[in-house]
C-alpha cells in the first residue's frame, strides 16, 4: 500500500511539498486494518490529517477491499527545526481573517513568514512577546531601521497575531501620514469626536513611519494625546521610524521622551545567511525549484535590502518563464546583468527627471521633493514620480526616498493617479509628451 501511495502522491504534489510531507514520513504496520505513520511533528500530523488521508482511504480500499484507517503518530526524538520545516498556513477563523482586513493589517506580513535572522532576531523576539502579551510589557514598542528591513512587515505580524489570540481585538494600523490626514480632515469637518473615537478606541494601535510627523506640530500635540489616552488605559502602541525618536528632527520632546518609556530595536540588514533563508523561504511559497547555489547567488548580488531582493527573485522566475528555461545560477546571472544594463544604458537619473518636470512647471526642486499640497506642486510631483518609475529601473522605496522620503505607497498611487489621467487628459498628455522629449534631448 506504501508504495502505491507514493507513488500517486508523487505525482499528484509539487516536488517540494512531496518533499516536505511524503519523504519524512514512515509506514510502521498495518494491524486490523489501522495503517499507522511516523512523522516528525504535528505539524506533519496534521497537515497530512487534513490533506492527505482521503488518499490512503482510497487507495487502501482499492488495494485490500477494507477500509483502511490512517493513524499518524510523531516521531518523539526530532527537535522541530523551524527554519527547515515547511510552514503550514496557520488555520485562522474567519472573524480573524475579516478583523484583519478591517484592521488593514497585509496578509502576507504574519510572523510564519517573517525569516529569523541576526539582524532582527531582537525585533522578532519583542514582537511575539507584544502580540501574546499587549499593554503590559514593552509598551511603546518602536522599530528603527532602513528601507525595506521588515519594520512593517513585523508591525502587521503583531497585528495578525494579536487578532488570532483574541479576534475580537480592535487593531488599526495607520501610517504616520494616514493618521496626520485623518486628523486634518477631522478638523475641516469637525468630526474631531469620531476622529478621538477612532484612534482611542483600540486595543493595539500600530503607526508605521514616524519620521513623517517631523515638521507637523498639530499632528504631534494630537498624536502627544492619543498616546496618553492608549497608554493610561493600557492599550499597546507599536511605532516605527527609519531612526531613532531622538534623531527625528522636529519631534517634540514630550514625545520623544514618551517613546523611551518602552522598548526601541533597531532592525539591520540581513546577513548573506538570512537571505538565502528569505529567498528560499519565498521560493518555497511560490514552489519554485531553485537549486541552493542559485539562491546563495542571488543572495550575495543583493545584500541591504530586502523589498529588492524579493524583486530580484521575481524578476528570475519572469525571465526563466519567459524563456521557457529552469532556474539555474547562468540565468540568473543573466536576468539580473540585463537589469543592470538597461539601467546602465539609459542613464536617467530620477534627479534628472525632477529638474525637468521643475523647469518645465517652473516650480522648485525643493518644493516638487517636499509636503506642499497645493494643486500646482501636487500633480508635477506625481508626474515625476510617475516618470520615474516609468522610465527607470528604480525601485519604488528608492524613488520614495528620492522624493524626501515618501513612502512606496504613494509612488504606486501617484502613479495609478496619472495613469488614470492619461486615459482621457489630452492636456496631460501633451505635457508629458513634452517632458519625454525634453529628456531625450
Ligand atoms: P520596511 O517597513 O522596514 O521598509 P517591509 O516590512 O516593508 O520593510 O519589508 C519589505 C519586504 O521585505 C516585505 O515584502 C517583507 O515581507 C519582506 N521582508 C522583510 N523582512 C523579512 C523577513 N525577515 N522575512 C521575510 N520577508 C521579509
Ligand atoms: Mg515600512
């Protein structure tokens, strides 16, 4: 029976779950019709409970015209080794799921797929013990490190898993620009009421990007108060910034003094280890068969951040489906060597591109890289970045960051927003027509 199922589960699975699942599991007998299986964790357990017994079921019926009952026992001696283990999507109750979507918490950022590695082990660590236990020990908790670390991929897995140990958790996450807006907004509507309901109301308020509250002093005294109000009724706060509280210029003292109540870590950049985990960790989600030298390449082509070496592995796996080819080191050499030279060849710096779009409105470079939002300054602003990830091979945090530091999410909307102008904007069209050409002059 053994082999018959092997052998249909070969061909049924992926490679790397019949890996994951069907090579580490062992036939021990088969008694009165009790088929009884070895595995090494109850993760094992139960995914093959879940998923796989309805085959044994079947076969065993075929082959011996009993039915047959599977009985999965664990292999008490192995020690899980996490890293190795094929993670199973955890079981979340819909309530989980839908809270989560309510929250605007990303599903993909949860502590399963987050990789453990040296520069953020501290990080990880302070977040699982946050999520188990919020308000009560490291309260506020802050984040600090560069672009594309996992700052907010571990601020959402504290969200998710705050939602799972308790579903009916109130959990809001905000960027630090979402927060300034709402409270703008709330006193041009006067709904400052609902707007101090909202944010005072939650058991676990994430605001991701701090540094932005620089230079917002209304925002600061607001947000001076919804601190207070979380901490004194022992709500957590999670916050990042790309520094230190006390290197943010313009943050206002009592803040700054408020945010070292609790726990600041940094997050560095991952070592060569800990990518290759993270690649293969990715390309495991994604069931690519990518041999290790090839992941370690990849990995030592890209060593500080970690948004661009999952791009780089999507842009592997687009140019092996493009070209009908395996995964190999040559190919990926290949595909990333025509990313360079494109980038090479066509010279445009996303400066270059500001001082066009400046001297074509005729407003400053400091103001177009700025937080103005009168009308003149806004759409040359989205045009640029919307040029900018059109015609250059930059990626969204760095074209943010070439823009004073603005987050990815408003390059993608900026873009979406003159994309959508194209369409039906003959005005615009010719403006940007003609700023294609200044460049290519
Ligand atoms: P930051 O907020 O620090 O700029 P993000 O949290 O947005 O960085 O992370 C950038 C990308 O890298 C995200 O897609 C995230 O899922 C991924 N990432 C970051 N750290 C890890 C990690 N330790 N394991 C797996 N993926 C990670
Ligand atoms: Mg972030």
């Amino acid at each position: 029976i053994w082999n018959e199922l092997v052998a249909i589960y070969r061909d049924s699975l992926t490679a790397p779950s019949f890996n994951a699942w069907i090579e580490q599991a062992t036939p021990i007998s088969l008694i009165n019709n009790d088929l009884t299986i070895e595995v090494p964790s109850a993760l094992h357990k139960e995914y093959w409970e879940k998923n796989l017994s309805t085959k044994i079921v079947e076969t065993g019926f075929k082959l011996t015209g009993s039915e047959i009952t599977p009985i999965f026992t664990i292999k008490n001696d192995i020690i899980e080794d996490i890293s190795a283990q094929p993670k199973m999507e955890p079981i979340i109750s819909d309530i989980t799921k839908e809270n989560s979507k309510k929250a605007l918490l990303n599903p993909k950022y949860t502590f399963d797929t987050f990789v453990i590695g040296k520069g953020n082990q501290m990080a990880h660590a302070a977040a699982l013990v946050v999520a188990d236990d919020p308000g009560s020990t490291y309260n506020p908790l802050f984040f600090y490190g560069g672009v594309g670390l996992g700052k907010t991929h571990l601020m959402h897995a504290i969200g998710h898993q705050m939602l799972i140990n308790n579903p009916n958790a109130k959990v809001k996450y905000v960027s630090s620009e979402t927060f300034a807006n709402d409270f703008i907004n709330s006193i041009q509507n006067r709904t400052s009421e609902s707007f101090r309901q909202e944010y005072r109301n939650v058991d676990l308020l994430l605001v991701d990007d701090i540094q932005f509250f620089a230079d917002k002093e209304g925002t600061q005294e607001e947000f001076f108060h919804t601190f207070n109000s979380l901490y004194n009724d022992g709500r957590q706060i999670v916050l990042t910034s790309d520094r230190l509280p006390n290197e943010i210029p313009k943050l206002q003292e009592r803040l700054v003094s408020r945010f070292a109540w609790g726990l600041s870590v940094d997050i560095t950049p991952p070592d060569l280890e800990t990518r290759i985990a993270i690649l293969r960790k990715k390309a495991n989600a994604e069931h690519l068969e990518i041999p290790d030298d090839t992941l370690s390449y990849i990995a030592g082509q890209i060593d500080s951040n970690i948004r661009e070496l999952e791009g780089a592995l999507v842009r592997v796996q687009a140019f092996a489906t493009m070209k009908n080819e395996d995964i190999t080191t040559s190919l990926a050499a290949d595909s990333l060597k025509t990313l360079r030279s494109v980038g090479a060849n066509n010279q445009l710096s996303i400066l270059s591109i500001q001082e066009k779009v400046c001297e074509y409105y005729h407003i400053q470079l400091k103001d177009l890289k700025g937080k103005k939002r009168v009308k003149t300054i806004v759409l040359p602003r989205q045009i640029a970045m919307y040029l900018s990830r059109e015609l250059t091979d930059n990626s969204l945090p760095k074209i943010g960051a070439e823009f004073g530091g603005k987050d990815h999410t408003t390059v993608i909307h900026s873009h979406e927003k003159i994309q959508q102008l194209l369409e039906t904007d003959t005005s615009i069209q010719k403006e940007i027509n003609d700023i294609k050409n200044g460049l290519s002059n």
